[in-house]
C-alpha cells in the first residue's frame, strides 16, 4: 500500500519550533495549545509576522519529531508499505525539509534524487491508498477526488473544523501514531 504522509503537524512538530522562534523575536507566549485554527496570525500577538518565522532557513534544526512518528514511520515500512511524504513548502525551505526527513532516519536518496518525497500545496493531486494529514481541507479535498479513506491526526488547529467531519465518512480522526497504525493497518 501507498501511504502519503504529511511532514509538518504529522512526522515533525514544526509549530513547537516556529512559536518558539517567534516568541524570543517578539516577547510573546504563543503555544500550539492556543492555535485553534489555520489562522495562526489570529493567536498571535504580532499578526501576520508569525508567518516570517517559516522563512527561517534554520528553522528545522530546531524541530523535533512528533511523539511516536518516527517508530510508526519504521513500523509502516516493515509491514511493507511504502510510505510517502506530500508536503506543503514555502520558498526556500524544501531542502531544509528534506534534510529534516534525512537526519532523522525517515528519507534516504538515490544520489540527489528522493522518490518518496513531493512538494505540492494541493494533495488532491496525488494519488496514494491512505492520507495521514493534519489538514481538514487536505483531507476532503483529497478523499473527495479519490474515494479514498484518510487519516486526520488530531491537532490543535484542526479542533473546529469538526463541523466539516459530518461533511464526510471518507476519513478518520485520532489522537496519536499507534491510532495511525491501527487505522491504516484495518485499511482506515
């Protein structure tokens, strides 16, 4: 099975990061905790300058996987899947990504090339048996083009568009990587 999987928000916690670096820049509090929806700007204290923060070149030194993610990533390869990342990207940061993916065990290359790695801002157009996503939108864009079940981790920013999840039964919710597991294992 083909299994596409989000980075950030999923395998890596690039929110922690990314308020972390805010906060000292601008003497803010802001937690993943306190972000309810994708307007992140909406939380923070210093609107939209909260975005500048993912244009930080070293912005992924400083991430840290998701509790469980990189086993569940190992545990999905040994059952025989293969597993690929579909990523959202702004300028400049996908080989910072990909390096990310790399030092923590999750991505190898053939020379400079990486097969199970795309950038694309619209997962609709890429064709997998499951979506693990941290994306309500992703996730019924996606299942509504291809019919197939997804895999929303529950997040933060993702709690209010449960109104959405009535919306559809291509997808389910869960709480952490074992419930990925689980999900994907019983065909989700």
């Amino acid at each position: 099975m083909i299994v596409l999987c989000d980075v950030d928000g999923v395998v890596a916690d690039l929110h922690s990061a990314w308020y972390r670096l805010y906060n000292r820049a601008y003497g803010d509090t802001l937690r993943p905790s306190d972000v309810k929806t994708w307007g992140t700007h909406l939380y923070a204290k210093h609107g939209e300058r909260v975005y500048d923060f993912l244009y930080v070149p070293e912005l992924y030194f400083y991430v840290e996987p998701i509790v469980g993610a990189v086993e569940g990533i190992v545990t999905l390869r040994r059952l025989g899947h293969r597993v690929v990342y579909v990523s959202s990207c702004v300028d400049h940061m996908i080989d910072p990504k990909i390096g990310w993916l790399k030092r923590h065990g999750l991505l190898s290359s053939a020379g400079r090339s990486y097969n199970d790695f795309v950038a694309a801002n619209d997962k609709a157009l890429i064709v997998g048996d499951t979506l693990i996503e941290d994306s309500t939108a992703n996730v019924l864009a996606w299942t509504g083009r291809h019919r197939r079940r997804a895999i929303l981790l529950n997040r933060p920013w993702n709690q209010e568009d449960d109104v959405q999840r009535s919306l559809t039964t291509w997808f389910k919710r869960v709480q952490s990587w074992p419930e990925i597991l689980e999900s994907v294992e019983e065909g989700v």
